[in-house]
C-alpha cells in the first residue's frame, strides 16, 4: 500500500506521462496537417513552415488566410462547390465524367494562378533561414532516391524567391491577408474559421 508521499509521485508521473502524450499528438496532428497540405493540397512552402503556421494556428496566434491553393481567397467560392456533379440513377458515365471535366475547368479556375505562387507565398519565406533547412524541414520527410532532386530544385526556388523578396520586396504581395468573418458566406471556409 502507498503513502502519501508515493501516491503524490505516482500522480505526478502519471500527469507528466500525459501531458508527453498529449504535446506528442499535438505535433503528430500539426505534421499530418502540414504534410497534407504539402504532398496532397500542392501548398508550396515547406514543410517546416507549414508546420509553423498549424501550430501557429491551433495556438490562435495565427490570424491570416493560411496559405492554400486558393490563396489569396481562404477556399474555393461555395458557388463553385455547389456546382460539384451528382451522379444520378438516371445519369450514364459519359455525361457524368463531362460534368466532372466542367466542374475541374471551374475550380481549376479559382485556384491560385501558378505563376503567382512567389508573389503571394515569398512573404512566409521571409522570417526564416532557408539555408539552415534539411530536406525533412523542406519536404516532411526524407526524400526518396527520385525525389531528392525535385526537393533540391524546391530549395533553390525558395532561397532565390526568398533572396529576391528581400531585395526587392515592392515586386511581392507583402500585406497581411486577414481572416475576415464575410469569407464565411462566400468560400468553403472550414469549421473554426474565424
């Protein structure tokens, strides 16, 4: 039977384990968030500053449109999501994949203008020191053999972006893009927003 003395310990090595467990699947969610939004939404910044703005933003200290491939709009518009095809009973596989192509053209067309992507994004590159990054700190992971050479060429983009931005930072969309509680009604804005 434990004393006082021990039940208090075995108390606060239990509440020391969880609290571990608990700031290990904070940073387990902020990596799968950032990895996503790196390897599946084509949100090109790397993975460190990614990860930097998830946990920037779970912390509520975050309070800009958080870079996607959208950007400078938080989501597509609900109006194009709406547009989105059904499949219907009645619908045969040619017109639904005709409906599909249509629907890609129209959010296609609200993404962020690849040509753009240093414009808006150079700002998130700025406060950091690129050249200290490794390759997990750019791409969430180690590179497979293929990939190293798309990691390397991603690196060179960001420290030349990066490097231009602060030479000549009138070129780069530099401004603050707030959350603001109208994009609630005019884009597919997730749960949590404002």
């Amino acid at each position: 039977m434990m004393n006082a003395e021990q039940r208090e310990k075995a108390l606060e090595a239990l509440n020391k384990k969880k609290q571990l467990e608990r700031k290990q699947h904070k940073a387990m969610a902020f990596h799968l968030m950032a990895f996503g939004k790196l390897h599946f939404d084509k949100v090109l910044l790397p993975y460190r500053i990614l990860y930097d703005i998830e946990k920037r933003m779970f912390e509520k200290a975050f309070h800009e449109v958080p870079p996607n491939e959208f950007y400078p709009a938080p989501a597509m518009t609900l109006k194009a999501k709406y547009l989105q095809p059904t499949i219907s009973s009645t619908m045969d596989i040619d017109e639904l994949e005709r409906q599909r192509a249509k629907y890609k053209k129209i959010v296609d067309t609200e993404k962020m203008d690849a040509d753009k992507w240093d414009y808006y994004f150079a700002r998130f590159l700025l406060p950091y020191d690129l050249t200290s990054f490794t390759d997990f700190d750019f791409w969430g992971k180690m590179p497979e053999r293929e990939e190293k050479k798309m990691v390397d060429e991603f690196r060179q983009l960001c420290i030349e972006v990066q490097a231009d931005c602060r030479d000549s930072p009138e070129k780069y969309y530099l401004e603050e893009n707030p959350r603001l509680q109208e994009h609630i009604s005019k884009y597919d804005t997730p749960y949590g927003y404002i």
